[in-house]
C-alpha cells in the first residue's frame, strides 16, 4: 500500500513483513532459513555479484529483523558483507592538480606524504598519510579532496570509523543510535536492529488472555506518514492488529512540556530531555554539561508510566519514526514503563503481514492531546510548547529559546553553554533535521512536511497544555 523510497527501504520492509507473517503463524524458527529465497526466489542478480551473496546479505537482515545481538546494546549495526562497495577514502589528489612549482602541498605535509610523478603531479603515499588535511588546505587549486564513505558523512557525532578490512564499524561511545547514516548507506550495510517479534509474542499472548492488554503509543510524527489514509484508519488498523487501546504519545508531551516549564521556572536553565539521541550526545561529548539535562522522563516514557499505574500487568509498544527510542527503552528509568519500541517502517510491515487494509476501514478515534503536546513532532514544536506552560504556571521568567535543529546546531549550542557564552536559558535539542519528523524510522525520508503536523495539531479540541494534562 505504501510507497517506498528507495529499493533498500523497501528490501528491509520484505524481510520485516516475512519475519512478522511467520511468526505469527508461530512457525519462524522452522521457516527462517526459507525467507531470503522468498524475496529473490530466481537465480539471477538483482543488486550485486550473485544471487548468493544477495541471500547471505539477506540472512544477515533476518538476524536483525530478529532483534539481532542482544548482547551488543547498540541499535545501530553494519552487515559486514554488504560493506564492501565504497572506496578506501581519505585525502586523494585529483586530476586537477597543475604539478605546480610551489608545491605547497609538499611543504605542509608533516609526514612527507606527498611525492611528484615525472609529470610533476602530486601522489599521496596512504601509508604515511594521517588525513589532517593540511595538504588540501595548503593546495590553491584545491586539486586535493577529502573522500568520505556516505555513512561517515551522514554521522555527524563521527561515530563512525572503518575497520583493517575496510569495512564500516560503529564506536558505540559515540553513536546516538539517531540512524541517520541507515537511508545514506548507498548499499544498505547499516540497519538498525527491530524488536518486532517481541511486539507479535505480547498481542499473541494478549488474544489468547483477554484480561493481557497490549496498549499501541503512537508518536505524533505519523500524521506525517501513511500518507494515502486517514488518522483514524490507521488507529483502526491497530486495533485490528490486535493492540487493546491506542494512545497519543503527544499526551506524554503535554505532561513533559507542563513539567519541564516548572523545572525551568526554578532552575533558570535547562536542555530538553525529550529527544534521546540529543541526550546521548550530551552524556557522550559534553558530560560535564549533564547536569543541565531536564530530569522528566520523555513523552513516550511519561505517558506510559500513567498508564502503568492504572495497568501494571500490560505492555505498552512505542511507535514512532525514532531509532534512538530502541535504546531509550533499554534505560533503567524507562524499562519499568515501555516494554518495545517500533518505528513506522516497522508498523506498515506489520500491517501487511497480516494483509490489513487501511483505506478499507472504517476511522476510529484517537485519544486526544493538545496542540502543544502534537506540534513535538516537528523542530520549534517543543519551544512553543515550553513558552506555553511558561505562560500557564505564570512564570515570571524572561523565556531565551535556542531551538537546534540537527546534531551540528546542537553542537554549537552546547560548545557556546561549554564556554559559557550561551544567552539562551532553554536548548531544543533535536538530533534530526526537521525534527521527530526527519527520523530514520520514518516512510518518508525525503518529502517531510512540516504543514501536515501543523494541520493535525490544530484539529485539536484542547485550549491549554492544562485542560489536556488533566484529563490523562
């Protein structure tokens, strides 16, 4: 039903789907082997070398798909077979080198690097070379360029460094788990791990105990995804699924943004504490500046923790465009309240395994947030909802909002408060460009529209921040 992007979206869609269908027929573990020769049942190449390698990449997707190494907390993962495209990378000369006299490439290397040809055109020797870049800063017709592999490009807090064999890997003490480098991988080598099964296991057992609930958290990014149904078909779709309730995740935003207004009224500064990458990279590149981190849980924990306390024995499955919210759930403080985290890639996969059509059914109801609690999904969304509950505690505090718009603004603001040049007393940190809505779990990568969550957070009925908080 929905349309996918690029040929790797829509190859790690087949294998969630053919991994949800057998497992819930309960028959994944006898059947696992079978599913990479469903998607490329001939023998000719589609993608790379030979079908073969096509299916031993496949395989590896599988075990992802699986939830993948649980004894690796990263969410982030390379396919070390599937990485095997890209150049070498580093400082190349190109052809538009002159072999000028000057040389002063030669001059700035500090491990004489470069050598000249009989043609007086500059070589790099990559074993002498340490990529500082002095040679391409030095060269006046800037002949020497710096290649990058995609994901290195794509990892802003450069988690991201290759291996003896070339091959991509992820320090985990640097990886926010944001995924941004997943849809810049030109070969697909870097999938984020899914917890689907998990999600099955719980509905499973819920139709089989009708006092088990399995409650679905929707984010309110997905009223920018699904493009081609209403919201209500899709909260329809849900329950068809076999999810007992469906509840708005922007309720949690309406608790935090009340919370964290009051926090801020009495410490005077604060850096969100909704977007777990911004968290991470905080707690990784700047922990001396943790401190200033919100102590309110996230939207998607606050929310399930009230429904928690009303429900102790259910499960709540988080549903959003984040990868980071796979690890978030993994923390001590949120593990007691949400129990699995799926992105919408996920969601559409698991719809389609069990064949529901959602523009054939009929709308139902969404739990109800406020504007504020909805407009989280898109950057600038989390300030107006903290000048909101400013207003409404009636706080005197004269409000300076920097809103970060992607890990590099949130570098600069956090290097600025490292050095205490900061005037801002607030940060809106948002570790993906545009927002919850540019995350790597989404269906729609490349056309986010920012009007689509304006428009669904303006059909609210709620007029405060308030009305809805006290309604949870």
């Amino acid at each position: 039903m929905s349309s996918f992007e690029t040929r790797i979206q829509y190859l790690k869609y087949q294998v969630l789907k053919e991994v949800a269908k057998e497992a819930w027929e309960q028959n994944l573990v006898e059947n696992v082997l079978d599913i990479p020769k469903k998607i490329i049942p001939g023998k000719t190449p589609t993608m790379r070398c030979c079908v073969y390698k096509e299916r031993a990449i496949l395989q590896e997707r599988v075990k992802l798909a699986m939830g993948g190494d649980r004894s690796n907390p990263n969410i982030i993962e390379v396919i070390d077979i599937a990485c095997d495209e890209c150049p070498i990378g580093g400082y190349e000369v190109t052809n538009t080198c002159r072999g000028c006299l000057v040389q002063r490439c030669r001059l700035a290397c500090p491990k004489d690097a470069i050598t000249f040809d009989s043609n007086h055109q500059a070589h790099i020797d990559k074993t002498k070379c340490i990529n500082c870049g002095a040679c391409a800063k030095a060269c006046q017709y800037t002949a020497i360029i710096n290649r990058k592999r995609p994901c290195e490009n794509a990892c802003a807090v450069k988690a991201i460094e290759a291996k003896e064999e070339q091959a991509a890997k992820i320090n985990a003490d640097k990886c926010t788990n944001c995924g941004a480098c997943i849809s810049q991988c030109p070969f697909g080598a870097i999938m984020d791990k899914s917890f689907i099964l998990d999600a099955i296991d719980y509905i499973i057992k819920s139709e089989n105990n009708s006092n088990f609930k399995v409650y679905a958290l929707v984010a309110p990014a997905i009223a920018d995804n699904f493009r081609e149904v209403k919201l209500g078909q899709i909260v329809a779709g849900l329950k068809e699924l076999g999810f007992y309730d469906v509840i708005e995740a922007a309720k949690g935003a309406d608790i935090v943004a009340y919370n964290e207004a009051k926090e801020l009224d009495e410490k005077g500064f604060l850096f969100s504490s909704c977007c777990p990458a911004f968290v991470s990279y905080v707690k990784n590149s700047f922990p001396s500046l943790s401190d200033n981190i919100s102590h309110n849980l996230s939207p998607m924990a606050s929310i399930a923790k009230r429904i928690k306390e009303k429900d102790e024995d259910c499960k709540i499955v988080f549903i959003g465009p984040c990868t980071a919210k796979k690890a978030e759930v993994m923390l001590d403080s949120v593990e007691p309240y949400v129990d699995v985290a799926l992105t919408f890639e996920e969601l559409q996969a698991l719809f389609d395994s069990r064949d529901i059509e959602l523009d054939k059914l009929e709308e139902d109801e969404l739990n109800q947030a406020s504007y504020f609690g909805r407009v989280f999904a898109r950057s600038g969304g989390l300030t107006e909802a903290m000048k909101q509950g400013l207003d409404e505690i009636g706080s005197a505090l004269e409000f300076r909002p920097e809103i970060c718009n992607g890990i590099d603004m949130c570098r600069i603001a956090l290097l600025k408060k490292s050095k205490n040049v900061l005037q801002s007393n607030f940060v809106e940190g948002m570790a993906c460009s545009g927002g919850c809505i540019g995350g790597a779990g989404t269906l729609q990568k490349f056309g986010v529209k920012k009007e689509n969550i304006d428009n669904y957070a303006k059909a609210s009925t709620y007029e405060s921040i308030a009305s809805s908080v006290h309604e949870v």
